[in-house]
C-alpha cells in the first residue's frame, strides 16, 4: 500500500493558511499584550507633584531606590537562567559522551592504483606505478632445496630404523 502524494498546489495551499493562522494568533497576542498593559497602567495611582522640593527629591530617591532593587532581582534572576542553562548545556554534554557518537556508514568506493595516486598527488603528477613490478619472485631452486633437506632427513631415520641407529641417537 502506497502513500498518496499531496500534490504541490494543495501543499502551498496548506502552507498559506498555516501562515496566516500564524499571522492572525500574532495579532490577536499583541492585542492582548497592549490590553494588559492599558489594565495594569490604569491600576497605578497618579503622581502627586504637589509639595514643596523637598518632598519631591524624597519621593525621587524612593524611586531611584525600587529602581535599584528591581535592578538587582533582575541581575539575579539573569544570573540564575544562564547558570541553569550552562547546567543543561553540561548534561546534555554528558549524554552525548555517554551514548557515544554515531560514525556514519562509510561507502565502497573501487579506485585502480592509478586512481588513487591521481587523487593523492593531485593533476600535476601522473605517475603510473606498477605495483607488481615491486614483489619478489619466488625461485624454484629455494623449493628444490627444502626437498633436499627432507630427503636428508628421511636418510637419518634410515640409518637409525634399526637397534644400531637408535643405540647411535644415545651415544651421538
């Protein structure tokens, strides 16, 4: 059983609806954001100016104070989120190192001799090696001689088959 394919058209179709979807929830967010804020801002008391300087420098280091406070929260609170993150990104780490790291299928690849120097030395070099030329040639006489040595061999056990040979092993 085959899958149906979705044709492109219906594809751009779908996608041009998801983003105006999109659009559309983004809107409706920034409405409710600017509502919010106009919520929050309407339960602020007004300022009272009134007063003599005095008083106003009072309420100005009062506020300079809160600003500071907040200041300092926000610092914390930051300093907090990037500790956590840097703890995250650490574990995350560990279990990388942990499950090991997946090396990638490797692919046959069939080069001649040729080739692979070609590839190595780059376009400039073309030297072509015969690599056969290189290998040592085995000598019949080398073969004719181990022969020879089991021969000779053979000769020893003769000689020793009888009660003379083997009284020879112990006295030689």
């Amino acid at each position: 059983m085959s899958e149906k394919r979705m044709t492109s058209s219906r594809k751009h179709h779908l996608k041009s609806l998801m983003l105006q979807i999109a659009a559309n929830l983004i809107e409706e967010e920034k409405k409710e954001m600017k509502q919010e804020k106009d919520n929050f801002m309407a339960n602020i008391p007004a300022l009272d100016l009134s007063g003599d300087q005095a008083m106003l420098m009072e309420m100005l280091k009062k506020l300079s104070q809160t600003i500071d406070k907040v200041d300092e929260e926000r610092y914390d609170a930051e300093a907090k989120v990037k500790k956590t993150e840097k703890e995250i990104e650490d574990l995350k780490m560990k279990v990388i190192e942990i499950q090991g790291m997946k090396k990638p299928a490797l692919k046959k690849v069939r080069m001649s001799a040729d080739a692979m120097l070609q590839a190595l030395l780059g376009t400039k070099h073309k030297a072509s090696m015969d690599f056969r030329a290189n290998l040592k040639e085995v000598k019949k006489e080398v073969k004719e001689e181990a022969a020879d040595a089991v021969g000779d061999w053979r000769k020893n056990v003769d000689e020793q088959a009888g009660m003379d040979g083997r009284m020879k092993k112990f006295q030689g």
